[in-house]
C-alpha cells in the first residue's frame, strides 16, 4: 500500500464539554481564520441545504461568530419521536470546500455526554490531486493541528492515516498515535522520546510530537515498528489509556 492508497485524517478531540452555541461558534470563528491561512483551499466552506446555487458546492459558511451559532443551531440532535433537542450532545455539523476533490471538515461541540461521541474535529483532506499533496507534508499538517489545537483546546490531537491507526492501536479508550501527535498538558508529563521524534510546544496548551519529516505510511513495516514504540513509551507514562464513563444508571 502506497502513500497515496492510504486514507489520512487529521482529528483532534476531547471529552464532554458543557458550551453553549455561541461559545462553539466563537471558537469556530477562530479555527477558520486559523485554517485559512494553512492552505489556499481553506478559504471557503460550504454546508448542506435547499435552494444552493448549482455552481457552488453548497451553501456558503461566513466564519462569522453569529453566523457559526445559527449554522451550530441547525445541527442539534433531535429525539426520533417529537424532535426535542437532546441538549448533552451538543452540536455537528460538517463542511467542505470543493464539488470535487473536496476537504471535508465534521465539527461536534458542546457536548457533555459521558456516554455520547467525543467532541470532536475531524479534517479528511481529498483522495487525490494537488490540494492532498500540499496538505500531507509536516509543516502544514503541524499548522493545521496547531489550529485544531488552539482554537478547540483538545485532549489529543492526530495525523495519521487511518491504515496505520488500525495497526497501532489496542482498543478501548486512548489517545490514538499518529504520523504528528499533539498531547495536552492536562494528560500527564511527556517522557523522553527517541530520535527523531521531534517536540515541540503549543503555546502553554501541551506538545505536538512530529515522527518523522517524511510521511509515515502503514505500507512500511518500520514505520509501523516506531509509531508502536513511541507509543508504548506513552502508555507506560499513563498517557495513552483514557478513563472509561461509569455505566449508566438504569
């Protein structure tokens, strides 16, 4: 399996998180700035709807705080029977920002569920073209993690191709290891890494792990081999395992 048959992502996530619409929308406003200047093609977002003119992907998404809460507003879940909000799961939306060869962006915020889906930011850059080649190179992948990472505040953060995360990780609940792997302060202490695992900090925020300079691919035994390595260094750290929620009371 080459680079370019592998499927990465760049994702990063926390858990539950009380913040109403507008505080989301006011960290979404700061993302897409944020995002905008990592890659050309992050100028412009669209969201689903009726109506759209046909030559656009979608509806426009102005990265405008109140605009963000209307459009977060819109992507409450709702009860199958008489469509009442379901408050702890916060908001989810997704956007993209081409027809074809698009990124596509899925946001859920707000959410304060132990037993729900993780918050979460999740970019899948396009399977193909000159867009997925800028984007999958250390220097934007890192800028665009330290937008993730600044604007959402996360426990983690990753980029990785999701072959490579299927080897590498054991199951449950963890930080999943990547390609770049960002950990918050709020996990523990970092240890000492082996070369050429590259550290560096995200303002007081916690640390963005760099691998390797080169794209790090599940096709290649060695790279798999030291993905699993640095990550056995973090779980002995006790910086991998998450706490599993209390069951549900019946």
């Amino acid at each position: 399996m080459r680079e370019d048959d592998e499927d990465y992502y760049v994702g990063a996530y926390w858990g539950p998180r009380k913040e109403t619409a507008l505080e989301c929308a006011r960290r979404a406003e700061l993302f897409f700035h944020m995002l905008a200047r990592c890659d050309a093609s992050f100028a412009q977002w669209y969201g689903a709807g009726r109506g759209f003119p046909r030559e656009l992907p979608g509806w426009p998404v102005r990265p405008e705080m109140k605009e963000l809460e209307t459009f977060l507003l819109k992507g409450r879940s709702r009860t199958d029977v008489g469509k009442e909000v379901i408050e702890r799961l916060g908001f989810s939306q997704m956007v993209w920002n081409a027809k074809r060869e698009a990124t596509k962006l899925h946001l859920t915020c707000g959410g304060y569920s132990p037993w729900g889906g993780p918050n979460l930011c999740l970019l899948n850059p396009p399977r193909q073209g000159a867009v997925r080649e800028r984007l999958l190179r250390v220097p934007v992948l890192a800028e665009v993690l330290t937008s993730m990472v600044t604007a959402w505040d996360p426990d983690y953060a990753m980029a990785s191709s999701s072959q490579m995360v299927d080897f590498v990780e054991k199951g449950g609940s963890e930080v999943r290891m990547g390609w770049l792997t960002y950990l918050s302060r709020r996990l523990g202490n970092l240890p000492p890494l082996p070369a050429p695992v590259r550290i560096e900090p995200v303002g007081t925020l916690g640390w963005l792990l760099v691998l390797s300079p080169e794209p790090m691919t599940a096709s290649n035994p060695e790279h798999v081999a030291f993905t699993a390595r640095v990550r056995e260094f973090l779980d002995r750290a006790g910086l991998i395992q998450r706490p599993q929620p209390e069951p549900a009371a019946e």
